[in-house]
C-alpha cells in the first residue's frame, strides 16, 4: 500500500486486529521511507446488482430505499426492526445469490413482496396494491383470495 504522507509504494503492516463491529480489519502501516504510521481498514464490498427502472433508466441498489418501502408497508404492525432487517438480508442474498450485474425494479418488488408475505399480510397486501397499481377493488380482492384458504 502507499504511503499517503510520501506517497512511497512500500509499507509494513505491524499490527492487524479486528474491528470493533467485526465487519472489518484494522491494520497499522509504517512506511518504509519517512517511516510514519496510518490505520487502514479493510472492508468486504458487495456488489449488488443495479435496478433498472420501468422507464429503463438505471439506479444503483439503496437499501435505504428498500428498507424505507418496508417501513412505509409496515406502518403501525407488530414487526420488529430487527425482521425488517433479517428480511432486507434475505433479499440481499437472493440478488447476490443470482450473480447478475442487473435486476428489473420488477423482480426486485417481487422479491419484497415475498418477504412480506412471510412477515405480515396486512403490509404484504399494502405493498402489493401500491406495487401492481390496483385499478379497483376486485383486483384488491384478488390478491386478498391469494391470502386465504378456499373452502
């Protein structure tokens, strides 16, 4: 690594440790020329796929934005942040699990649906009426049809 006071392209780790969170080594640098010392991090980076959008442009993956949709589906229901987190972690794994370098908005609300579906109905049935765009009440109907045993 390079020294960011000499810019020299040698350096010696002396020390490596964990991080605090366990996310990420901490590493101690000397460099080799003027001898001063810098921390270094090193992170595992993920790539997700990017989404493209109905109108065909593309976004980076936000799991702010995810988490946020979750949220909004999830408003005033007994779910706890912490499924909300566990689900957002299943999605993840399914988008990184699939190896693409792309994902429509679709399936990737797909996805989400299905999350919540496992998690709550009420939220899943919110989503679902924003994400298809329900024109009226008997596609809501529909959807509600899906949730309950037939007789």
């Amino acid at each position: 690594m390079k020294c960011p006071f000499c810019h020299h392209p040698e350096t010696t780790v002396s020390d490596s440790r964990v991080a605090e969170e366990g996310d990420a080594v901490k590493r101690r640098r000397r460099c080799d020329a003027c001898e001063r010392r810098f921390t270094t991090y090193e992170r595992v980076e993920l790539s997700l796929p990017t989404v493209v959008k109905k109108n065909g442009c593309r976004a980076d993956y936000e799991r702010s934005k995810l988490r946020n949709s979750m949220r909004l589906a999830l408003r005033k229901r007994p779910v706890s942040a912490e499924t909300v987190d566990q689900a957002i972690m299943h999605i993840e794994e399914k988008l990184l699990a699939r190896n693409e370098k792309e994902i429509s908005s679709n399936q990737l609300g797909e996805l989400v649906m299905h999350e919540l579906k496992n998690l709550d109905n009420i939220a899943y049935i919110r989503f679902a009426s924003v994400y298809k765009s329900f024109e009226d009440v008997s596609q809501f109907d529909d959807m509600l049809q899906t949730l309950t045993p037939r007789k």
